[in-house]
C-alpha cells in the first residue's frame, strides 16, 4: 500500500466518522428543539388557562354579592367583561394550538356571556323582583369554570411533562 492510499483511507475514515457524528448530533439537537416547541405551547396553554380562570372568577364571582344588593354597581360588573372575553378566546387558541380539546373552554365562553346577560338584567330589576336562584347559579357557573380551567390547565402541564420525558435519539440522564 502506497503512502497516499494509506492517507487518504485515513482521511476518509476520520471523514466518515465525523459525518456520522454531526448527523447524530443534528438529529438529536433537532429533537430537543421539537420537544421545546411542544413544551412552549403547552406552557402557553397553561398561563392562558389560568389567566381566564382568574378571570372568570372575579367577573361572575361578582354577580353572586352584585344579585343580593338593592343598588347593584352595573357599571362595574360590565368592566371587567372585555377582559374575560379577551382571555377566554386566547385561551381557546392557546388550548387548540397545544393539541388539546378546547371545547370546555368554548363552552365556558358562551356560559359566562349568557349568564353575564341574565345577570345584568336581573340587576336592573327591583331587588324584589330579582329571580332568587340567580346568585346561586352564578356561584356555581364561577366554580364550574374555574374547576373547568385548572383541568385544562392540568392537562396542559402533564403534556408538558410528558413531551419532557421523551427518550431522545440516544441515551440521556434522568432530568431532574
């Protein structure tokens, strides 16, 4: 064997090597660039979702005390409905958008406006007048929403988790 094929198979086989090892590398940084995508939608999902349950707490967790008062601030209970709006639909997105279902959350909306409407018309009503199983039903639709958010937002991290511990391309410690 000549000096020069001794070098060049030396060559190539240090080529080769390091060709296998960059493709090794690239798919396995191509793989944590997945799941940290993943991981940021989901972690999205989650502060969406709790935004929205905050949200629906302090607007329709309002209405209950708003219903039992003679002279209800209507004006004040209306402020807060554009912001929950607003969270709510981001949080249908950000739902959506991690892979998970995002009808509770539409159907949270669309009980909040309904229950927003009949309270605002109850408030305008004589207190007397005022239909007596409002605030209790405005309790409950407080505690059905913030329970409904916190499951999405459980679902959320525990995808996040789960996208976390994936095995990788090649064997990886136990993350912490």
């Amino acid at each position: 064997m000549r000096i020069r094929t001794f070098f060049l198979v030396c060559f190539c086989g240090v080529a080769v090597t390091g060709g296998i090892t960059s493709l090794w590398q690239s798919a396995d940084a191509w793989d944590d660039w997945s799941r940290a995508s993943r991981a940021g939608l989901a972690t999205r999902a989650v502060s969406d979702a709790q935004r929205a349950q905050t949200a629906v707490a302090v607007e329709v967790g309002a209405y209950s005390p708003l219903l039992r008062s003679p002279a209800p601030d209507i004006a004040s209970s209306q402020r807060a409905a554009p912001e929950t709006d607003r969270l709510l639909r981001q949080a249908v997105e950000s739902v959506a958008a991690a892979g998970l279902d995002a009808a509770p959350v539409r159907d949270l909306l669309a009980r909040v406006v309904e229950m927003r409407d009949r309270s605002l018309a109850e408030m305008r009503r004589p207190l007397a007048e005022r239909d007596a199983a409002m605030p209790t039903a405005a309790q409950q639709l407080r505690n059905s929403g913030v329970e409904t958010m916190a499951r999405l937002a459980a679902a959320a991290s525990r995808r996040w988790w789960r996208w976390r511990r994936m095995p990788g391309w090649c064997w990886r410690w136990p993350m912490p």
